[in-house]
C-alpha cells in the first residue's frame, strides 16, 4: 500500500532539514535548520565542516518536525496515527552530508519497521509545484531547476515521467553569482546580495556597462563561466565601476538566458506551464521576468514560495510519495550517490 505519512529528510549540502508530509501536498512540519553562518567566513561550503554539523543537527531537527507535525518519538501520534515511511535525499550533493541524512533515515526505518525511500534531490524540486498546487498544475510543464551546483531545462509530462532538455556546460547560475560576488567583495552567500545591491544601478546599466550573454541563442544548454570572466577582467580594466551597476549588468545577462532558453522550450514542446525551482529561483529578478514572460504567453507560471527554494525536506518526502507510485521502495541497501542524475525518461 502506499505510504501517506512520510517523513523526509535532507542533507545534501548545508541545510539539515526534516519534514512530515502528508499525501504528498499537506506540509504538517517542515524544519530547516541552515548552516549559513558556519561557512560565511570560507566564501563557500566546507565539506567537512558540513557533515560534521549534520551530525550534531540532525537528532534535534528531526524531533521538531516529528513534534509539529502531533508525533511523538517512536512515530506516533495521540490519535493513534503512525509515519508510515522515512525518505532521505541519495543524490546528489556532498558525500559526508549525504551520508548523515541516509543514516538517520535508515536507522528510523528499521527501528519503526516502515520502508526506507532515496530521493533524488533534483527531482525533489522538480516535484515542488505540486505541493502547493496539487491537480491545479497543468502538463506537459517546463521548469527552469537552477541553483548553485545544477542549472537544468526539463519538460514533464506527469510527475514522475520526464525529459532533460537542457542543462550546463560549466558552471551552474548560482556558482557563478557566488565566484562573482567573492570578486567584488561581498559576503556570502553571494547570490542574494548580488540580487538585493542591483536594484541600485538599475536605469543607467547600459550606459555603464553591459555584459555576454553565453549561448543566449544556441540550443537549451547553458554556459555562464564567460560571463563570470567578462566581470572579472572588466572590473580590473575599469575599477571605478561600481558593485551596483556591475551586479545589475551580471544579473540582467545571466536572467535573460535564462528566460530565454526556458520560454523557448515551452513554446516549441507545446508546455502547458513553467515553473521554476532550486535556490537560485528566489531571485527577484527571475521571478518578476518568468511570471511576465509566461503570463504574456498564455502560460501558467509556478513560483514556489522562497522558503520552499532553498533545500527543504517537505519537497522530497513529496518526491518520495510521486516516485512510490511507479518504483518500490529502495530499501536498506541504498546508497548515497553524490553524482545521481535525473532519470532521463522518454516523453
């Protein structure tokens, strides 16, 4: 039968985050505890540092979400309902922290004798719209997965069936947000700083300074490390140019591909929608651009609440719900896997 009261759980990068969901689409707890300020002085995530604050998390964050959600430690409720499965996050992501989340995973499964789900993180955000939406979100639908360590164009045809259309050739959106953002001086992480301090030298950018837009044209792929380079040798070349004007002009080059390449796979799959997902689908930029783009096409567009961008388990216990109506459940035997792809389904 298939399980309704899940619990997730995720620690593919530096969020230990656990949820309890219900049916796939009713949040009855989500915890994310973030270990932003354990790596800000790095400039970046610390591998090691990561798992080992798992670790110490992961025992706490779970309890909260079981606590929130009316369950009590042996996965329990006072009106006699029970988790019915624990899900985790497989792949991809860092293999340390990987590991923690699995582990825990497992050891609830066995210990509450209900089966164990691996997830793959990106079809977790995949999956997104569907928690807040449900039936409403119409197919086929294109989503635009973005963030540090993945930029992807997919088109889906039902939950769990899907296709791969594009993805990047070097660094993903959000690497490149966070390399430029070191070089300018500012703290991390550097996607939402770069993303609030444009806004400043929006008006006169073309004026300033205006940068490439890697392979705006060709295909569905992306490349966004000639940009990164771009900034770097023209903020060498002209230091008077301030970090507004050059965050505007990076930003304005990196969202217009990515609209234009996402906009242009819904219009020639016939998609009935888009959406977005990963971190990088906070920015406000992106945002304000696929909501206008799509509604002027007569496209639904799916926005999924910032908190729900960032890593978060409520989306891959969701994922877990879809994928146990195709797949049997993986069981004690999985394995992390920190370079699982997206199972590239034939639509």
């Amino acid at each position: 039968m298939k399980p309704s009261v899940i619990l997730g759980i995720e620690t593919s990068c530096d969020e230990t985050a656990a949820s309890v969901v219900i049916d796939g689409r009713t949040i009855a707890s989500s915890v994310v505890s973030s270990q932003i300020d354990l790596h800000a002085k790095f400039g970046g995530v610390v591998p090691e540092i990561a798992g080992r604050a798992h670790v110490q998390l992961m025992i706490p964050v779970v309890n909260e979400a079981l606590e929130q959600a009316g369950f009590d430690h042996a996965g329990r409720s006072a009106e006699g309902n029970s988790i019915h499965a624990v899900a985790a996050t497989v792949g991809p992501g860092l293999i340390g922290s990987l590991l923690v989340g699995v582990s825990a995973a497992k050891s609830l499964a066995m210990v509450w004798n209900v089966p164990f789900l691996g997830v793959n993180h990106l079809e977790a955000h995949l999956l997104s719209p569907f928690l807040e939406h449900g039936d409403a979100v119409q197919l086929p639908l294109v989503t635009l997965l973005v963030s540090g360590g993945h930029t992807l164009i997919v088109l889906m045809t039902t939950p769990t069936e899907y296709q791969v259309l594009g993805s990047t050739i070097d660094d993903a959106a959000g690497e490149a947000y966070d390399k430029v953002a070191r070089f300018l001086g500012l703290p991390y992480p550097g996607g939402p700083v770069i993303d609030q301090i444009a806004s400043s030298g929006e008006g006169r950018t073309d004026a300033v300074v205006k940068f490439p837009r890697g392979m705006w044209k060709d295909g569905y792929d992306f490349s966004f490390s000639g940009v990164k380079t771009a900034v770097l040798k023209e903020v060498k070349k002209r230091p008077e140019l301030s970090n507004a004007d050059v965050a505007h002009a990076f930003q304005e080059s990196v969202v217009d591909v990515l609209l234009e390449k996402t906009l242009r796979a819904a219009k020639d799959h016939g998609a009935a929608a888009v959406a977005l997902g990963g971190g990088v689908a906070a920015n406000s930029a992106l945002r304000a651009g696929i909501e206008a783009a799509g509604v002027a096409a007569g496209l639904q567009v799916f926005l999924p609440p910032r908190i729900m961008c960032t890593d978060n388990a409520a989306m891959v216990a969701a994922a877990a719900w879809w994928r146990a109506d195709v797949d049997a459940p993986l069981g004690l035997a999985a394995g992390a896997n920190p370079s699982l792809r997206l199972r590239r389904s034939t639509v």
